[in-house]
C-alpha cells in the first residue's frame, strides 16, 4: 500500500505516527521478545527513573528504498553497539545486537509505506530508545525497562539539503570532560537545548560546542559530528571522551581513507587554527553532510570553502556516502543490512 497523503520532497524532520513501533520490556532479569504494537503512548509509573534522574538512552538511523526497489539498514550493529555502551554508563540492561537488528527490521517492514521513494533524498528514521520504568523514587537504577522502536519518515534535517549552513560557537557545554558525552543520553540533549536555540535565534543552523575543559577545541557540530579538509587534503575529525562517536563519522573516516585516498586525523581541531581548513561540515545520521559555510567566533565569521557552495571534497565524500546507503555505490562489507 502505498502513502498518497506525503509530499516526499517536503519532508523536513518532523515526527508522525506512522503505523507500528515495536516494544519490549525488562522484568525479572531480562527482555521479553517485544510484540509490534499500534499505540504510541506509553503508560508509565510516575516514578520512572526516565522521567527523574535521566536513565534513558536513545539511538537513530535510517532505513533507504534503494533503485532495485530493496530497503537498506545502515550499520544497524553499530547503532547496536553504541546503544550497549550507552545503557552500560546509566546502568541500564543492554539489548543484544540480534535483537536490536530483528526489532528494527520488524518496525521497518510494519513502516514500510512510510519509507520515501528512491530519488527523493529522504529515508525512514529508526528511533530506538531505552527507559528506566517502574515505581522507584530513590536515585538507584530502576527496576524495570522498555526499550522500543518507533519510525519517521524524513527529509534533510537542515533545510536546503547540500547547502553550506552557518554556526555559532557556544560558550555553554554539552557534557563534562569524564560525564556522558560519549553516550548517547538525553541529558547531554537537555543542556544542548538553550544553547541551540540562542544559535538559531541569531540566524545560525545551530551552536558548536568547545571542548569542556579547556574551551579551545572543536568538539561538536549541533547534533553532528565536526570534519573539517585541510590544505594538504587531510580529512581531520576531533577525538575526545565527551564528543559523541558517530557512526556517520566513523563511515566517513573509512571512506575518505579508502575511496578517495585521504590522509585521517583523529584528532585536535583548535578554534583558532580554522584557518588550516579549506572544506569543514557536519556529519551525522539526521544531517547526513552539510557543509559549513562559515563558524562564528568572538564576533568574528571564519569562512572556509564559501557561503554559497560546497566544497568539492565535501561533495565528493556526500555522493560516497549517500551512495553507499541507498545502493547505488558498492559498500564495505557489513555496512548494508537488507530488511
Ligand atoms: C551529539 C551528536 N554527535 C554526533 C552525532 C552523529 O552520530 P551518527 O553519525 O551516529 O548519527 C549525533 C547524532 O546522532 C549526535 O547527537
């Protein structure tokens, strides 16, 4: 069946009830088997852990229509992976990696009318999560958990697609130096609400945020991951236990590493050294690559490639990456999951 009532090439990143999201919950030592169920509300005690104390974890990826008409998973094991990190900082129950891929093939199958054409850009976004539920009151681990997948269908996070955007350097942090940056908890998204929003009320797509120790070295881009190509083609990204490890940063390090011949740095990217960089972007599963335009600093704009366009490499490295997700670009083993 398919969705007359979506104008695929109007898709922003908005939530809508799609049609299931599966749910599992954890009693008695271990997770059920989950069930797919329509209801989207959640009827939880009000002394859940997740609404006091924080103990939730969440991941995202994508589900793409590729041209022979098949449904890729990106990377589901990494999602996986950092899902099992994340849970194991908060004190949470981990969900192993075949029940994370099984629950997110069920929801895609169950979505699958939602999931944007080939062609179109846009692509089905997997919300996993992970909560403490279950009376409690104390700040201990809760006694019991849900851990359910819901879907999306979405267009480019940032509007315009692959156009540069501008950002802003943010005086707030995100995360502490040993806190929960590396994980990815919704407290972390919690204190990135103000200064994000102080960046978008200025004209910016979003804050950066410096490392939280010293305040000298990029760490994040919004909810992305910083990359930035020096003079001597060099694709550098920072490194740092509270910047959050993409999988999008991950795939591209291979990638620039393999397919276009790139020197990687994991490493600093000192906020007054921009001018290293010929080519800077964002990365992640929602903005894909945007390219930044520009970062403010102290009253001051640094531009790198231009404004307006994007930087080759930049481009070259998004048509890499988006052609590995949708099929049209042969993927290193184990990237693609078909559904
Ligand atoms: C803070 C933060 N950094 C980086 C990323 C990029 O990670 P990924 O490429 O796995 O989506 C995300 C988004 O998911 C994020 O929320």
């Amino acid at each position: 069946m398919g969705n007359e009532s979506i104008n695929w090439d109007k898709l922003g990143f908005d939530y809508i009830k799609t049609d299931k999201r599966y749910l599992s919950h954890w009693r008695n030592g271990e997770w059920d088997a989950g069930t797919l169920t329509e209801d989207n509300v959640l009827h939880i005690s009000e002394g859940s852990t997740a609404l006091h104390y924080g103990q939730q974890c969440f991941e995202g990826l994508k589900a793409y229509r590729c041209k022979d008409g098949s449904i890729n998973l990106f990377r589901p094991d990494q999602n996986a992976a950092r899902m099992q990190r994340s849970c194991a900082r908060l004190l949470m129950p981990q969900v192993s990696t075949e029940q994370f891929i099984e629950a997110c093939k069920a929801v895609v199958k169950a979505n699958e009318r939602f999931i944007p054409p080939y062609g179109t850009g846009g692509a089905l976004y997997l919300r996993p999560f992970v909560i403490g539920v279950g009376d409690n009151i104390g700040v201990r681990t809760a006694p019991e958990f849900i851990f359910s997948i819901f879907a999306i269908p979405v267009g480019a996070y940032f509007k315009g697609g692959l156009t540069p955007h501008n950002f802003l350097i943010s005086s707030y942090d995100r995360a502490a130096p040993q806190g929960t940056g590396a994980a990815k908890v919704g407290g972390n998204y919690a204190a990135s609400l103000m200064p994000g929003a102080q960046a978008k009320k200025a004209s910016f797509a979003d804050c950066i945020y410096l490392d939280p120790l010293t305040h000298s070295k990029i760490e994040e881009v919004g909810s992305a991951n910083f990359f930035g190509i020096t003079h001597d083609d060099k694709f550098v990204t920072p490194n740092s236990p509270s910047v959050l490890p993409g999988i999008t940063r991950l795939s591209l390090i291979e990638l620039a590493k393999t397919r276009l011949g790139l020197e990687v740095v994991e490493g600093d990217v000192f906020i007054d050294k921009l001018a290293d960089f010929k080519e800077a972007g964002a990365c992640g599963t929602a903005a894909v690559i945007t390219p930044i335009g520009g970062i403010e600093y102290q009253n001051k704009l640094h531009v790198f490639y231009s404004e307006k366009e994007v930087g080759p490499i930049t481009q070259k490295l998004y048509k890499e990456l988006t052609g590995v997700q949708t099929g049209d670009v042969e993927a290193p083993a184990g990237w693609i999951v078909k559904v």
